[in-house]
C-alpha cells in the first residue's frame, strides 16, 4: 500500500492533472521556478530560527535585568 503525503493531498487539491504528471515520473518544466521558490523558503526558515534566538536572548535579559532591579532594591532599602 502506498503511503500518501501531505505535500501529495495539497499538489492533488491545487491540480489533479499536475499531481497526475508527477505520479507518472514527468519533470516539471519551470524548475527555474520551482529552485527560486525552495531558495526563498529556506532563507524565510533561516530569518525565523534567528528572529527566535534572538526573542529568547532577549527575554533572558530581560529576566537579567529583573533579578539585578530587584537585587538592587532589596540592597538599598536593608
């Protein structure tokens, strides 16, 4: 039995006769195209992995500066 995928459903609900080609082994003609477009997802996943470090950095120092706030204020009220 054949496993279907995902990427399968969603190439067979956009065009059922290119999703037929691409069963029968037929290579896309605009793979020009189709290259331009892996590129770009695979910088949009790079940009959101690092706008994600850097959210995490930045909670950290926030949290930093918390605890250093709060270490001070304690100091100077004892």
């Amino acid at each position: 039995m054949k496993i279907i995928r995902a990427s399968e459903i969603s190439s067979y609900s956009y065009c059922h006769r290119a999703w037929w080609y691409q069963q029968q082994g037929y290579q896309s003609e605009n793979q020009t195209e189709l290259a331009g477009g892996n590129e770009y997802h695979d910088r949009h996943g790079r940009a959101v992995v690092t706008t994600s470090c850097f959210t995490t950095l930045a909670y950290g120092f926030l949290i930093l500066a918390v605890a250093a706030l709060t270490i001070w204020l304690v100091g100077n009220i004892i």
